[in-house]
C-alpha cells in the first residue's frame, strides 16, 4: 500500500504571485495509524452519504456557465486548511488529504463531538 500526504500539511506547490502551481503531495514515510475504512456497498441499508469539503467558491451565473476546460476556481479555504468530513449533511471530522494506492482520501486528525454537529 502506497500511502502520501501533505507534508506538514502544506503542499510543495501552493502557488505563486506569478499564479497557480499543480500541488504535489510528498510522500508518507510512516505507517497509518488505523487501517482504511473501506466504502460501504450501494445496496447497504445502514450507509450514509459522506461528502469531503476542500472549500467554497461563489461563482456568478454567467461565470459557471462560461467554464472552459484549463479554468481554475479559487476556493476560500487556504491550501494548508483541513478539509472537512461530513456524514448525512453533518460535519463529523477534519482531516488531511492523502493518496492511497493512488485514490484520494482523507487521514482523520479532529473529530468534531456530537454537541457541536
């Protein structure tokens, strides 16, 4: 298993004042401290949706409907944020980004108490 991450939180390329750069993600030297949660099957009952949040933009109509193939929206989240996790519309957890055999998922580092969902 292949695991990568942000380094320190913080991606090798963040941008520039010359304009957006590709973020690379270092690889992860250690190992996980749990193993990954596996995807729940389609037909499972018990499922529930869950959604990861990079961020937010707000684009005008004219905007969104004028997008061309190479456009870059900018969202409101600094890169070095955590993203958040939300189960059935609710913020449960943040976390970092990571690659696992070469999918995108989420290490949990904060777990967000059910007071506060």
């Amino acid at each position: 298993m292949t695991n990568e991450h942000l380094s320190e939180r913080t991606p090798t390329n963040a941008g520039s004042a010359t304009g957006p750069t590709p973020c690379r993600w270092e690889p992860f030297d250690g190992e996980p401290a749990v193993r990954p949660v596996e995807t729940a099957r389609s037909d499972d009952p018990t499922a529930v949706p869950v959604r990861i949040e990079f961020g937010r933009a707000r684009l005008r109509r004219d905007e969104a409907q004028s997008l061309r193939l190479g456009d870059i929206v900018a969202l409101d989240n600094p890169a070095t944020d955590l993203v958040g996790v939300y189960a059935d519309g609710r913020l449960v957890a943040r976390g970092e980004p990571v690659v696992v055999d070469g999918r995108i998922g989420v290490r949990v580092v904060e777990l967000i108490s059910p007071m506060e969902r």
